[in-house]
C-alpha cells in the first residue's frame, strides 16, 4: 500500500510537471495560466480515468461488493470483523 501511494505521490505531480513543460514549449504564445490551467484539467482526467477502471475493476471481481473479502484480507485486517468487535 505505501509503495502505491509513494508511485501516486511521484506519477501525477511529474505527469503535472511534463504537461506544463510541454505546453509551454508546443505553444509559446499561451500563457502560464492557460498552461497551468490545461496540465491540471489533464491530470485530473487521467486520475478520474484510473479511479472509475479500478472501480470496475473491484465491482467485477466481487459477486457482492460490500460483504466481499479480498484474498489477502484476514480476520484482523477486516474492517466489517473489527467493527464487530467493537460492539
């Protein structure tokens, strides 16, 4: 998991980064707004894309998406087990 959210941490700030740079050389004449503006609609395409295809990633591998386990899930790492516990 931190290793995933390390790759998120690095993936999107640069693919902010090479999309302003790139703009700024392919079109001179934009502003740094409009440059800025247009790398940031970008990434969060590309992010909303990713988020919705592991989204039906997880709902076409589950028959019931709320009580499903996933394989390496265990009896402690379970959240519906811990909230059990609890009461």
């Amino acid at each position: 998991m931190l290793l995933t959210l390390t790759w998120g941490a690095l993936f999107f700030p640069g693919l902010f980064a090479l999309c302003t740079w790139g703009l700024r050389r392919a079109r001179p004449e934009w502003t740094d707004t409009d440059c800025v503006m247009i790398s940031t609609r970008l990434v969060s395409s590309v992010q909303a894309v990713l988020a919705t295809g592991s989204g039906i990633i997880i709902i076409r591998s589950c028959s019931d998406v709320i009580t499903d386990r996933s394989s390496g899930e265990t009896l402690g790492t379970s959240l519906l087990a811990a909230s059990s516990q609890q009461n």
